[in-house]
C-alpha cells in the first residue's frame, strides 16, 4: 500500500515543471517534498491530486489512480489559501465535509472537537474574515483533515504563521500521522521537514536531486560536523587531512570531517594545547547537504 | 449525486440569503406594483384646476360656437374680450390663463393667435385648435348649402374587414395580444438570461479569486460543480421572476384585468398557456446555454473586477439577439429572422418570438429545441475543460488566448 509515483513528467509550454521524477511512498508517514520557490512542489501536489494532467507517467494510490471516485479519502492544504470570507466559519466547514462525503452531524462534530483542538470555538458562528491571519489558517487546516483523509496533501502548511501557531499545528499534524493518515507535507524551510518528516525528497528544477528515508541520506551523505568549544586556536587543524573546512561561530567552532575517523586524535590535539568545554560530534543540517549538492546557497 | 445536491443547495442558500438579492427582488417588486397602478394614479396626481381663455372674437359671430364646442372640455373656460388690449390687461392682472385672436382672412376663413405665458399645455391649444376647424366645416358647410344629412355623409367612414386566409391565422385581437405577451416575455427572457447568466460568472469569478477554487475542483468534478451552481442560480432566479410575475397579475387583477393602449382593449384572462411555456422553456435553454459558457469565462478571471471585461462578448451577442427579435416582432416572416432563429444565441429569443407571432411549423419549433439542447450539452463539455485549467491560471486576463492556455493546462 503506497503512493507510487512513476516517472512523471510535467511540461508547461517548452518548460517543464516536473522531470522524470519516481517516487515511492510508504502508506502511514510524514514524507516531505523540500525545495526553493518553483522547484516543483505545488506542480507536484496538483499532479498526484488530478488537477493537472501528466504529460508523461502515472501516479497510483493503493494501485489506483487519483480521480473524483476516490477523491474523499484525500485532504489538501493549498499553498494559496481559499476560503469564503463572507461565510460563518463552521457553515463553511459543513459545506467543505459535504464535498468530501460527509454527512452534516459527522462534519457538525468533527468541527467542534478541531475548534476546541485548536481553541477558536468562539469562532464557529463569526464570519471568516472577522478572524485573525493564524486562525484563519486554522479554518484552512481543518477543512484538510475533518474528514480524517488516508492521504493528506500540506503545501506550506506553516508560513505565515506565529511560532506558537506553527507548534500548535506542528502537533496536529503529528496527531494525524499517529492515527494513521499518510501525508505528503512540502516546506522551503529545511528545520520542519527535518524535525516532521522520516523520508523527503528534495527538489531542484523539478528533479529530485535527494530522495529516501533522512537518517539514511545524513548517513550516506558520510560527512560530519565537529561542533568545539575551546580558548585554543583551531588554526593547526586543518593538517588532518579529513577535516574539510574550519568556520568560526560566535560561540563555537564548527568543524566540517569527510569521516569521524580520527575524532579522538582530534580531541587528543586540541586538549593538549588547552581547555575545551564542549566537543561533539553532529550529523550534517540538511541545509549543508542541499547547499553541497546544488553548489549554491538555499535560503 | 450527492455532491452535487450540496452544490446546489449551498449556492441558493446563501444567495439567497444575500442582502442584495433581498433588496433588489423587494425594489423590482415595488417598481412592479407602481408600474400597474400608474394610469389611476397619475389621474389623481393630475391636476383638474381649469383655465380660463379670453377670446378676442374680431369677428363677433363665431364666440358663441367656440363655447358651445369647447363646453365638452370640462377643464377650459372661456371669456369674451372686446380688444387684445383688454385681454392683455386681463391676462396681466391674472384672470386669463390666455387669450385667443379669432379673425377671418381674405378668403373668409378663420384665422386665431393663441397667445399664453407658456404652450407646454398642449391640450389647450389642440382642442381649441379642434373647436375652430369644427366650426370653420359647418360654415363652408352652410355657405355651399349642404343639409345635415349631406354633411353626415361626408364623414361616414369606410368599413374594412379583415379576414386571414392562412390556415390557423391568428385574429387581429390574437395578434395584438401575443404581440404584447411576446414582448413582455422577450424582454423577461433577456433580461433573465443576463441577469443570472453574469450572476453565475460573478460565482465562479469570486471563488477564484479567492481560491477556494482549487479545493472544489479536488474534491468535485467540473461538470458537477458548474451544474450544481448553474441550477443553484437558475431556481433563484425562477424564484425571483415568478415572484415578479405574481405581484405583476394581482395587481393587473386588481386593475380589472384589463389594459388600454389606445382603441385596444387586451384581455389578459384570453392567454394562451401554450405561449407562457414555450416562454418558460426557451428562457431555460437560452439560460442553460449562456450560464455554462459565463462560467467558463468566470473561470478565467483573475480579479473580479476584470469579469464585466470578460464577460462583455457575451452580453453584446445577447443585446444583438435581442434586437433582432424586437425588429422581427413587426417582421416576424423575414428571411433573416427565420435564419437567426437557428443560430443557437439567437434562438431563444427569436424562436419564441416566431412562435408568438406566426404560424410556425412544429417541426420548426422541435428543430430548435434539438440545436439548443446540442449547443448546451457542447458548451458544458467544452466550458469543463477550460473550467478546470482555468482555475489554475491567474495573471492578466485576455479571453481568447485564455481558453487555449486553460486547455493545455488540463
């Protein structure tokens, strides 16, 4: 049971948007789609919803391809968000479970229990646009998941939003994982698919330049990061011939080793020149890894 | 089926719960209400205050049969004066409204100035003009020495009857009754049609702009959605018109049932029913026909304020259609008439019209129906397509090159 996406191709005139990409999704996980403004995440969103057609390639739900018949096992969070203004918030919402196979009592109660979730009961009979940008968001967010989706679609899901809100909707999106719902989330901003996602896959130009589970990428990848704290002058590491590159911080020194080897020999060197308060060794930020193998700055 | 009910529901409730639509059905309805009243009333807002008329009578033979003639009129009154000057005078003073100079020329006819503060008052000078050329008949009329019974003779009229030879030729009362309903229903249909036609694009216009859209085209098919809408709209404005038609034939009923336009007398309890539902049913097709391609054209939209841009195409086809059925009402059997009346944006409103005002063939009507029912059905099928690339594509607006793009993208 997957998502299977095979070899799909997406051209917009001459240009195309999505390049031979093949991606197999394992049923109930976070799978992240990460990538810089145009590198194909919304194209993609579209293509595995049915709103755009392939030029070329199939996408397969549990073997089946993605149409109106299947459509209300699916939740989607567009990067542009639209709701009605004009309409109170849970008439609205009702509306929304209606499209997606739902009964009104069934909508009727799954709103209420996401309103108290996420603390804007208050709101359920006051217009949309009486409510603040965040809470807003909030309204979007559940007519995503109220109709408990197997496969949920997040485009940007956290922009735009104060910190609290990106925790609070952090959480539900991981409550939506445990109960089992797959769900397909894209970001620009690395530290939440790091911190949400098992596998992703990175997108340059609408080709994956990364894909797979993230601890296995960050193992692969090979290099680590030395992370000292320490009055000594660093300087003389650059002899060992596996460190790559030295770059004093503020507060620490962030040493980049093609291997971890010879850490010892490292912490054996620098404690003899002088004190150390902090030595660790940290898997590489995928910030590091995109930047390596896109050659170019990320953000 | 489901979602489509719900479509549905959802797009009449909550137009019709809109502050707008509840004004404006309420405002046609009064307008309505005043438009039948308006000959009763207008008679009571008239004023029925007489004037008075000096008459300088240079003559001296002619007053008494100006005042026995304009004694039919309650509202003139008039006054015999010696000179103009008197008459001037009087008029300075305020006791004449005006005055007239009655004299006789060379040839022994009558000769009048009128002379008021204003001439706007039409009516006083032509049945002044009137009294004198009745008197002015009767004097030629004695001067040749005719009897009363000659001068009868004179103005008796010719009689001409009418008698159609056509089969099922409409009478002459016939024509003039389904002249009136044809018009009254041509415009409803126009207007009808555009109406709930730009409503319908206003719709699709605002949910793409605000992006609701590519939630619904996940969730719902296009053909379901733009139906679901079209109907929603459709049972509205049925709601509305019958609404209008009701308070309009209560307050007809209420006026006797009848209505005056000169020497005609209309009798509206004599409607044919077979005509009000053609008009029903052409109302629908043109409806369906224009809704679908308005949605189409309300999809490509980006901002609101391009649809009446957009949307101008289709409403000039419509004022054309319109046009051509109001020139065919006198002209019903032209060839160009009977031509545009296959042409599905024409159809609706021409056909129907050829129904009202001539014999028309069945078959010709069954033809008609079969085009708009073929036209609906392509323009659905087409207008989906582009409906749901259409909803994809945002910038500025340029129709035509739109569509091919909206295609593509699907």
């Amino acid at each position: 049971m997957s998502l299977y996406i095979n070899n799909i191709t997406k051209y917009f005139g001459n240009k195309a948007a999505v390049k031979d990409l093949t991606l197999n999704i394992d049923n109930k996980q976070i799978y992240g789609f990460l990538g810089a403004n145009g590198a194909g995440k919304t194209t993609m969103f579209r293509l595995i919803l049915g709103i755009l057609e392939a030029s070329k390639g199939t996408i397969r739900w549990n073997g089946e391809p993605i149409n109106y018949s299947n459509s209300d096992g699916i939740g989607y969070l567009p990067e542009e968000r639209g709701l009605y203004a004009e309409l109170p918030v849970k008439q609205q919402l009702i509306y929304f479970g209606e499209l997606r196979g739902m009964t009104r009592e069934q909508a009727s109660r799954k709103i209420d229990d996401w309103l108290y979730r996420f603390n804007i009961t208050s709101y359920a009979n006051r217009k949309l646009q009486e409510l603040s940008k965040g809470n807003q968001q909030k309204v979007q967010f559940i007519s995503a998941v109220m109709h408990s989706p197997d496969l949920l679609l997040l485009d940007e899901p956290f922009s735009g939003l104060d910190p609290v809100n990106v925790e609070m909707l952090k959480s539900a999106v991981k409550y939506m994982a445990d109960e089992g719902t797959t769900i397909l989330f894209s970001s620009h901003r690395m530290e939440h698919v790091e911190e949400l996602c098992e596998s992703l896959c990175l997108l340059d130009k609408g080709e994956a330049i990364l894909e797979g589970n993230l601890n296995a990428i960050k193992r692969d990848y090979g290099k680590k990061n030395l992370h000292i704290k320490t009055s000594v002058d660093l300087k003389f590491l650059s002899e060992f011939p596996e460190v790559k590159s030295i770059i004093p911080k503020a507060d620490k020194t962030i040493i980049q080793l093609n291997d971890d080897e010879s850490i010892q020999d490292i912490l054996t060197a620098v404690i003899s020149k002088g004190e150390v308060t902090h030595f660790s060794l940290e898997e590489p930020s995928l910030n590091e890894i995109f930047i390596e193998k896109v050659g170019k700055g990320y953000e | 089926m489901n979602k489509f009910m719900t479509i549905f529901k959802h797009t009449f409730l909550t137009n019709l719960k809109k502050k707008s639509f509840i004004i404006t059905t309420i405002v046609s309805m009064v307008l309505i209400v005043l438009l039948f009243n308006l000959p009763p009333l207008l008679e009571k807002l008239s004023d029925d205050k007489s004037y008075t008329i000096g008459v300088v009578d240079q003559t001296h033979e002619i007053y008494s049969d100006m005042k026995s003639e304009l004694s039919l009129y309650e509202k003139i009154e008039l006054k015999s004066f010696a000179s103009e000057d008197s008459a001037q005078k009087a008029y300075n003073d305020g006791d004449i409204y005006g005055y007239v100079i009655v004299k006789l020329n060379a040839n022994n006819f009558i000769e009048a100035e009128y002379k008021a503060e204003n001439i706007v008052a039409f009516e006083l000078s032509a049945n002044i003009e009137q009294s004198l050329s009745t008197i002015q008949f009767h004097r030629i009329a004695k001067e040749l020495n005719l009897s009363s019974a000659e001068i009868n003779s004179l103005f008796t009229p010719v009689k001409l009857t009418k008698t159609p030879l056509g089969e099922d030729a409409k009478s002459e009362s016939d024509i003039a009754l389904s002249y009136v309903i044809v018009y009254i229903l041509l415009i409803a249909i126009y207007f009808g049609v555009i109406m709930y036609g730009n409503m319908v694009a206003m719709e699709v216009a605002k949910e793409k702009s605000s992006r609701i859209m590519e939630i619904l085209v996940s969730s719902v098919n296009p053909i379901t959605q733009m139906f679901g809408k079209i109907l929603g709209i459709s049972l509205l404005g049925i709601l509305q018109i019958s609404l209008m038609f009701l308070i309009g034939f209560f307050s007809l009923k209420s006026n006797s049932g009848t209505f005056t336009f000169d020497a005609l007398t209309l009798d509206f309890s004599n409607i044919p029913l077979s005509l009000i539902l053609y008009g029903v049913l052409f109302y629908l097709l043109g409806y369906l026909f224009y809704a679908t391609l308005a949605a189409m054209l309300g999809s490509l939209v980006s901002r609101i304020e391009d649809m009446q841009q957009t949307i101008g195409i289709l409403n000039f086809v419509m004022v054309a259609a319109f046009l051509v059925s109001i020139f065919g009402l006198t002209n019903p059997d032209a060839l160009v008439i009977k031509i545009s009346s296959y042409i599905p944006f024409f159809t609706p409103m021409i056909m129907f019209m050829r129904i009202g005002m001539t014999n028309i063939h069945f078959l010709e009507i069954a033809i008609g129906i079969l085009i708009m029912i073929v036209s609906i059905i392509a323009s659905s099928i087409f207008a989906a397509k582009v409906y749901k690339g259409g909803v994809l594509l945002y910038g500025k607006s340029n129709s035509l090159k739109d569509i091919r793009k909206a295609l593509e993208l699907k």
